[in-house]
C-alpha cells in the first residue's frame, strides 16, 4: 500500500475524509523523533511540535467532556478518571484498534531492536495525530473526532473497572494506617527481560511482614499492583465498585457508541470497534476479484482474507504472490493471507512484496516455526500461525509471545463452505486461557476460520475470537455488502455483550 493510500486508510478510520489533513503534516504526525537517528532521514520534520500541541487537545477535550457530563463528580475524581484516560497504556489500546503501529514512520533502528513498537512510541503517535488534525480542522471537530476514539477507555474508568483509576496503593495505606497505624513499605526486588520490555517485582511488607509482590512494566504498576494482592490478603479487597455515579445522560452516550458507531462516509453504517470481519474472498467471484474487493469496501469490512492453497498441504489449488500483488492497488484494507501451503518460508518475500500486511502460515507446515515467524515480521509483516482442527492449542505455548496472531481453524483447510466443527469453541477458550496465562491479550488477536454464518458467530465471538473470517456465509448471499453490514450490526452488538 503506498502512503497516500495508507494516510488516506487512517484518516478514514479517524472518521475524517480523505485529504482533510495535508499530506505533509500527517506524515509529521507520524514520523517519531528516532528516524534523526538514521542518517538518511536526519533532518525529516518529526512529531514533538505536534505532540506538545496534540497532548493539549486530548487533555482539554476529556477535561470538557467530563467538565459537562459529570456534574457531580469532585475535582478528584474528575483528575483520577482523566488521568487514566490520559495514559500510555491507555493511548496504545486505542491506537491498537487504530492498528496506528502500521503508519509509524520511526528510525530503522528502533523499529528492528523491536519485535512490539513501544507502548510510549504509539503513546506519543496517537498525541501528535490530534495536533494534526486540530491545526487542519478545528476545536469541536478535534475534540469530537478525539471523544470517539478513546470512548472505550473512559467508559472503562467510569464503570470503576480500570485498574489504574482503582488506586490500590493509596486504599492499602489509609487502610493500614486506619487499623494499624502502620505505613506499608514498598521494595523492588528486581526487573526482568530486555530494556523495551522490562519487566519490575516489588514486595510491600507492614512492619516487616511481607503482603505481597506485584509485577508491572513500571515501578508504579508494580506497586500498585503488589497493594491489589496485599489487599486481597487483607481481606478489604474492592472489587469494581463504582467511584462516581453516573447520570442516565453518560450511560446512554456510551449505549449509543458502542451500538452504533457511524461512519463519515455512510451515517446508517455500524462497526465494531475491537472485533474484525475479515471477508474470505475464496468464495467471491474469481473472474472479477476487484468487484469482490469493491463489496468488502462498501461492505466495511476491517480485513480482506486471502486463501493461499498450494494443492499439497491442502488438496486444493487457489492463486499465491502475483495475484494478490495485482489486487493490491485496488484495496486499501488489511491484507490478511492464510498460507495453506507446504514450505511457506520460500515464498514470505514474494508475498511482502506483493502487498501483504499480515502472512499467517500453519504450525502443521513448518519444520522451523520459530524462524518462520522471524522472517515474517523481518519483512515487516505481521506473523500469525494458524493450527488445523486437530492440532492442540498447547503447541504454541513456546511462541505465543512472538505472535501477532493464531488462526484456529474451524473446518478443515482447503475448501469453502463447509460446516462449523464445534469443538472449535473449546479450542479458542484454550487459547484465550493460554494467552491471558501469557498476559499476552494487549498483543495476539485470535482470528477463527471456517464455516462461520449468523448461527455459529455469536459462540465464536462469546468464547473469545477477536476476528472471523467468512467466506460463503458472505459471497454467496444475493447482495454482499448488505451482508457484510449486517454482520457488523451483529459484531457491534456481541461486542457491547461480551466485551464491554
Ligand atoms: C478454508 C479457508 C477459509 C474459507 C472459509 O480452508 O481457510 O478461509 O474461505 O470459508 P467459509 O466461511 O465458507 O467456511
Ligand atoms: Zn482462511
């Protein structure tokens, strides 16, 4: 995808129409400060101007939100919600729905010493954007375009369910002190894993008793996180409850968001925000693919799924690298290709080349799997692996933590149109256990593939996928793209049931 494309793809998910940013700036917003750090692009225009102005934004505009929403909530717990809206963490889940990592233009450097872009590096992306976008537009838009986007989040803070707005360290010291007249003393003990991906341990004992040790990717979250299970120890442990009370004004706000999230282009249009349709377009029209990639487009669908089969892992032959490389310029979704295919590493080049912006390859057709993954994500894809209907979700237990995405197979790979096997559903709740073991949510999408229709989604989405692939159930209906827009009405509806 070229960069007038994948700008214009942002800007779309952005809500804003193509072109509503100059080119120039946008491309400022996205560029990180390291690229100074290559030679060649020394002396490009990068973000910090933008972000300094952008992190303003952000902040004024849930500051008003909250200002008007929350008339009787205190100035402290307007700051606590804010503050965990206003976060890294929070930030980059945001910008993992916006997939913003795909349009980071950051030093090569930086981008190689890292199998994940770092947390504050997509932080800091996500804050220069607005920048952008208000000296393009105006106040009201940006701060609109901004409410839309970090919804979620303080819908999260509001419920009392974000762990960071539970301030536990503050609650274990009024509670210690209360009963015990005692301050609980914290230590860290040590840190683990390289310096991108730290990980700190710290004990917090009461006079000298230890009560807990907490882990985090910083020194706070440690803290707070070893005063959640000193809590838990003392039996006062708060589960959720609901700091500021919520007037009927903000509940129906979030209702109507996650119900409805409306598209610039079409206003009757409902998406999902964390759940992925990804179209398989080997039940499409072969002889006239771009109609096919077209319906995806109105269809609004996140992903174009791509069957590769080579006629020997699987006993059936579809297309590889060249046909996709011409598809390519008629699509600006997600290219997502499911390699069925005997010796995919021969091939990963060719289908970077060609335009994929994620390769999953199978764990039945790989002899050096951890290798396989390493060359995907070296040629800037990302790297998925997927397991046949009988291959145990165990198997990834060594190298999970290296993916991006595990495609369980619902069927057995090779044609379309056949029936859902349902012990599939035990299958993604292993792995949603596996991955949560592996506190890998944040990082690996479960995507699940094959004979998925309106009857079978809502399981597969209640045990835990995060994409669906559908084939037939889309392509062989009398109109497509109706199709495809009432399974995202259906998406957006199970995601308000299950993942709210
Ligand atoms: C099967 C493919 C699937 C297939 C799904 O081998 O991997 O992606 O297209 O098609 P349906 O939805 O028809 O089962
Ligand atoms: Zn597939």
């Amino acid at each position: 995808m070229n960069q007038e494309q994948q700008q214009k793809e942002l800007l779309q998910k952005l809500g804003l129409a193509a072109g509503a940013v100059p080119a120039e700036l946008l491309r400022q917003a996205l560029t990180h400060k390291s690229v100074t750090a290559d030679r060649q692009t020394q002396h490009q225009p990068h973000n910090e101007r933008l972000e300094f102005l952008g992190d303003a934004y952000l902040k004024a505009s849930i500051s008003e939100w909250l200002y008007t929403h929350l008339p009787d909530a205190s100035e402290g717990d307007m700051t606590k919600i804010r503050a965990y809206v206003i976060s890294d963490s929070a930030f980059s889940r945001v910008a993992r729905r916006l997939e913003l990592e795909r349009y980071i233009i950051m030093s090569s450097s930086e981008r190689s010493s890292q199998a994940e872009i770092r947390e504050s590096i997509v932080a800091n992306v996500f804050e220069s954007l607005w920048g952008a976008i208000f000296l393009a537009t105006d106040y009201p838009t940006t701060a609109r375009l901004i409410l839309e986007q970090v919804k979620p989040e303080l819908e999260l803070a509001l419920k009392g369910e974000a762990e960071e707005v539970q301030n536990y360290k503050a609650t274990l010291q009024e509670y210690a002190q209360g009963k015990y007249k005692l301050l609980p003393e914290y230590e860290m003990t040590h840190t683990d894993g390289p310096d991108h991906d730290r990980a700190f341990f710290v004990t917090v004992t009461l006079n000298g008793e230890l009560l807990g040790e907490g882990e985090g990717r910083s020194k706070k979250r440690a803290e707070q996180d070893a005063a959640r299970l000193a809590l838990k120890i003392l039996g006062s442990f708060d589960d959720g409850e609901t700091k500021v009370p919520l007037p009927a004004a903000v509940l129906q706000f979030f209702e109507q968001s996650a119900t409805a999230r409306s598209v610039a282009a079409n206003p009757s249009t409902v998406l999902p925000q964390q759940l992925y349709l990804a179209p398989s377009v080997l039940s499409a029209d072969f002889s006239c693919l771009q109609t096919g990639l077209q319906q995806i487009e109105d269809g609004h669908a996140a992903w174009v799924h791509l069957d590769v089969m080579d006629g020997h892992f699987v006993p059936n032959l579809t297309f590889g690298p060249p046909l996709i490389k011409a598809l390519r310029p008629h699509s600006k979704k997600v290219f997502d290709a499911h390699l069925m295919m005997s010796n995919p590493q021969d091939f990963l080049a060719e289908f970077a080349k060609a335009g994929c912006d994620r390769v999953t390859v199978h764990y039945e057709a790989c002899d050096h799997l951890d290798r396989v993954v390493a060359q995907i994500k070296e040629l800037g894809m990302k790297a998925g692996v997927s397991l046949n209907p009988a291959t145990p979700v165990a198997m990834l237990d060594a190298i999970l933590h290296k993916l991006d995405l595990v495609l369980l197979m619902s069927v057995n790979p090779g044609f379309g149109g056949q029936s859902f096997i349902p012990r599939a559903l035990e299958r993604i709740k292993s792995l949603v256990k596996l991955r949560a073991s592996q506190e890998l949510e944040q990082q690996v999408l479960i995507e699940v593939d094959g004979g998925i229709d309106q009857d079978t989604l809502p399981q597969v989405i209640q045990a835990g996928a995060d994409v669906v692939v559908i084939g037939s159930a889309v392509f062989n209906t009398p109109d497509p793209v109706q199709t495809m827009l009432s399974f995202n009405q259906q998406l957006a509806a199970l995601e308000l049931q299950y993942r709210c």
